[in-house]
C-alpha cells in the first residue's frame, strides 16, 4: 500500500492544504493519506488555535474524503519532530510504502532540519511547489504536479484579525468552527 503522511501546524486547514492532499494523492499514486497537525513544534513558541481546536478543524475540512487524521503528535508531550513522526508510522504500517509530503521551500532546507536522514530513510519526499521557491526534485523524491497555491494560514489569521471575510479560502466546514468558537480575533 502506498500512504501519504502529511503534517503541518493547520492553523487553520484551508483550500490550498485540501488540493495539496489531492495532488500529492494523484502524484504519488497514494491509496491513503494521514494528514498529521503538528502537536508542540519545535520552531514555533505557540499557534494561533491550540491543538484541539487545530484538530477538530482538520477532521472537520476533511469528513468525507476518506483522508484520515491522526492525533499522534498532538498527544504526545514532547516537541514533535518531523524524524519521530516519520519513524513512528514506519513502525505502525510495516511495509507500506510511505510518502512524506512537503513544501519546496521544506525541501530546499531539509538538510537545516533535526535528523533529516532518519525521515528520508523511512519514507519517499513528494514535493508540492511553493511561491517564490524554484528548485529540482531529485529522485527517489517525487514532484508533486500542481500549480502553486496562493494562500496561507498566516494570510487567513490576518484576514479573520481585521474583520475580513476568509471563506473563499476555507473549507466551509472549517469556516463554521472559526466562528463558532470565535477563534482567531
């Protein structure tokens, strides 16, 4: 089986994280995909959202799709690293082949990253382009085909701070959880 493991803070989920699962899926031939929010990060002091709510986002933006979600960073005390990540579902799906899904620029810099060769040992890169980043995906990574996306959790925060209206580019599920629970202001 080939699965898909996709992390990131997701704060919030939004259309560009939904059609990079669905481009990563085609590119890499997946039959499943874990989207993974990030628990305690190891660059980042604190997120917009904490992890509950960054969660039940991700599960909500992605009912239906036959994406799973996986709490496993966020469960556990310590500062996720991508490497820990990587090597725990090595571990739990045995011989799946496994594709660790990033950003160009993520790819650019992995060498910066904490043990960089223990994620390329237990997994394949897919590599999504990203504004501003020209680089060569060399194999065994794999390009992922699809246009760069044009919008960020960042922008989405601001947008929401000044009273701007960012559901075209929510998942309307998503949108309804920001509101409700009035997160973001």
């Amino acid at each position: 089986m080939r699965t898909g493991l996709f992390g990131g803070a997701f704060d919030p989920f939004h259309n560009g994280h939904m059609a990079i699962c669905a481009a990563a899926a085609a590119s890499a031939g997946l039959d499943r995909l874990i989207v993974i929010p990030t628990g305690r990060a190891p660059h980042k002091e604190s997120f917009g959202a904490d992890f509950k709510d960054r969660y039940a986002m991700t599960v909500a933006a992605l009912e239906g799709t036959g994406i799973e979600v996986s709490r496993w960073e966020g469960d556990r005390d310590e500062v996720s690293y991508s490497a820990d990540t990587v090597e725990h579902f090595r571990r739990e799906l045995g011989r799946d082949e496994l594709f660790f899904i990033v950003g160009a620029d993520s790819y650019r810099d992995m060498d910066k990253w904490y043990q960089p060769w223990r994620i390329t040992a237990a997994a394949r890169l897919a590599v999504f382009p990203r504004g501003g980043v020209d680089i060569e995906v060399r194999p065994p990574a794999i390009a992922v085909n699809m246009e760069k996306v044009d919008v960020s959790s960042t922008m989405i925060r601001e947008l929401i701070r000044r009273g701007g209206d960012p559901s075209p580019y929510l998942p309307a599920a998503v949108w309804r959880y920001i509101t409700k629970y009035n997160l973001y202001k």
